[in-house]
C-alpha cells in the first residue's frame, strides 16, 4: 500500500485507476467519483460560500456521467444537482432512496384540479422534505432519464469495472415512509420519520480496493449496512466518507455486544483514511471526531471544532430543532485519492488532521 499527498490538477486522470474527489461545499456535500476510463458518478452535491469548489459545470465538463446520485432527501446533498440534471448532455441515469410518492408530489403541484385537502397535504410535505425536491425531480422527469431507486435489496451494479453495492436503506424504512405518507394523506396526523434513514450507503470495490460512503446513515441504518457488507464478503474499506458530517447520531461509541459501528468495516492495518464534511459548530461530535482520530487518520473538508476559542452556545440554551449557524473554518477546499485494483492508494490532494494547523487537539 502505497499513500502520500501531493498537489495535482484534478483533471488528470489516470487510466486503470478508480478516482474519487471530495469537495468541501460548506454545510454540504459534493463527492466526484471517477472511474477507470474517465466517466463519472456524482454522490451529491452542494455549493460552498468559501468559493473553494469549482462550478459544478466547470468539475463536469466534457465529461461521460454514468449517474447522478442523491443519497437522500435534504438540500445540503442535492442543490447543486439541479443544474447538472438540468444542463449536461451526457447522463445516462439518475439515482435516489426516496419512493415514488416524490413524483406524485411533483405532479400535483403542477396542476390545480385536486381537492383543497389534497394540495394543503401536498404543500406540508413540500416544506418538509424542502423545495429543492421539486426542481430536482422535476428536471430529472424533464430530460426523461433512466431512474433507478436504491435500496439494499437491489443487486450490486457494475460501472466499468467497479461494482457499487448498495448497502441501506433497507427496503422496511422506505416502506414505513410511504405508509406516513398514506395516514397523513388521510387526515391522519402522524410524524414523518427522520430522513437521514433513507441515506443510501454505498461501498464502491476495485479489485481489492474498498470504498465506503457512509452519506448521513444513523446508528439504526447500520446494523443492517454491516450485516450485508459482511454478508458480501467484502475486503476492509481503505476509504471512508464519515457519515451525518461526524454527529453522534451515526455512531456508537460504546457499543454493545454484537452491534456494530460503521468504524468495524474499515481497515485495521492500514488504517484507513476518513474523510469528514463538518459544516457547522456542532459537528463533528467531540467524542466521534477522538473515536475517529484513533481509529483512521481523518482528513477534514471543514470541521467545527477547529479554530474554536469559545462554546458556539454560550448561555447553553436548549431549543428542540435549533443549530449552531456559525460556518466551521475550511481545513481543505479539496481531497482526491486514486485506487488501484491490489489495494494501493495514493493521495493526491488534502492534508489530515496530524498535519493540520487548524486541527483540534
């Protein structure tokens, strides 16, 4: 295994490698993956107000898309989608978690002949799931692309050499979406389910190369995650994209007896590289981020506890749903590593936390 860190333009590819590039997008995400003949696969996408990501039309240009991802239903990972299904001419398929009810929210919108109840209901679940939804899908029915829906049951997909196995969500969460869906539909007042729970996991294997990417998955999505990973026989992830932006919420960090974390299906020796999108002064967690300094070495897009000289809530006032709005400090406007099919790796762009001067101690 081979890993070091240099700077090298992100438009050099090289043939027989599978590359992935993660860009810091401020409170989101944006996960370019390149495979070995150079078409891509987008894992969301998000703007930055740092400036430090290109366009998503310059990083897309000329490029072959295999598929556009959302790895699930909240703005910070999808925004910047719209434009891309929107505009570029190359794109074979459109991926998402979400159930069909989206596109019957779409339709209704654009039409004035259902009953008052009918769009009231419509218009509630607009805000919740937020605007965006209907752009995107919106677009995506517009250019008539092929759509596929992940869940852990859909057999393992194979993009030019590379096999994407699709890890959560389980298709009993999905189910239990469209079942609030139907009761709230009915006048039934029922709470929408968190939909970090439909966060589509995703481990990426070369050879014997393993990537995992953990989207916004919680500690529930992953005792099945694990179960099916080991159940495919895969290596040890060399590479993991930390999941819900390092919140304690996706990880145990006592865990008990036979439940397992998303840190167990990562590499021991080497250890792997963790790569954190932490947007905010509440992420990561302390103890997740010293949970995984000690297992990985962790490079951060931006983390909320760097460069921090008082508590982002001083008067430690409690309000259910409230976030810190403080933008942490960008530790890397980017990080690339390239894979080869026998385990080696070598990091292109991105410092981690060891090296880092902003990095909490």
């Amino acid at each position: 295994m081979k890993s070091e860190s240099k700077n090298e333009p992100s438009s050099s590819r090289s043939s027989g490698k599978l590359r992935v590039d993660f860009y810091e997008s401020g409170d989101g995400e944006t996960i370019l993956i390149t495979f070995p003949h150079g078409g891509l696969g987008i894992v969301d996408g998000h703007p930055t107000p740092h400036g430090g990501r290109p366009p998503i039309a310059d990083l897309t240009a000329g490029k072959h898309i295999h598929f556009v991802c959302l790895s699930h239903p909240h703005a910070d990972h999808g925004v910047d989608l719209i434009p891309v299904v929107e505009s570029h001419p190359d794109i074979e398929s459109f991926w998402h978690s979400t159930s069909d009810v989206e596109a019957f929210i779409y339709c209704i919108t654009e039409t004035d002949n259902y009953p008052s109840p009918v769009r009231q209901f419509v218009h509630d679940l607009k805000r919740g799931w937020a605007e965006f939804l209907v752009d995107l899908y919106g677009a995506v029915a517009k250019r008539n692309l092929d759509v596929r829906q992940l869940h852990s049951n859909v057999k393992p997909i194979q993009v030019d050499g590379v096999t994407l196995y699709i890890l959560s969500p389980e298709e009993l969460v999905k189910n239990r979406f469209v079942q609030t869906y139907r009761e709230r539909a009915a006048g039934r007042l029922k709470r929408l389910p968190d939909p970090n729970l439909l966060s589509t996991v995703l481990a990426l294997r070369y050879g014997s190369s393993v990537l995992l990417l953990g989207s916004d998955a919680l500690k529930d999505n992953w005792s099945s995650a694990t179960r099916r990973y080991r159940e495919s026989k895969l290596p040890r992830a060399l590479l993991l994209k930390v999941p819900h932006h390092g919140a304690s919420n996706a990880l145990l960090i006592h865990p008990r007896r036979g439940v397992a974390n998303y840190l167990d299906l990562c590499s021991r020796d080497p250890r792997p590289k963790a790569v954190l999108f932490a947007g905010d002064a509440k992420h990561p967690s302390p103890e997740v981020y010293q949970t995984l300094r000690a297992r990985a070495d962790v490079c951060c897009l931006s983390n909320g506890l760097a460069g921090q000289t008082a508590v982002a809530n001083p008067l430690g006032i409690a309000i259910p749903g409230a976030r810190a709005v403080t933008l942490s400090r960008v530790c890397n406007p980017m990080i690339s590593f390239e894979f080869d099919e026998n385990g080696g790796f070598v990091q292109h762009t991105g410092v981690g936390c060891e090296v880092c001067p902003t990095a909490p101690r």
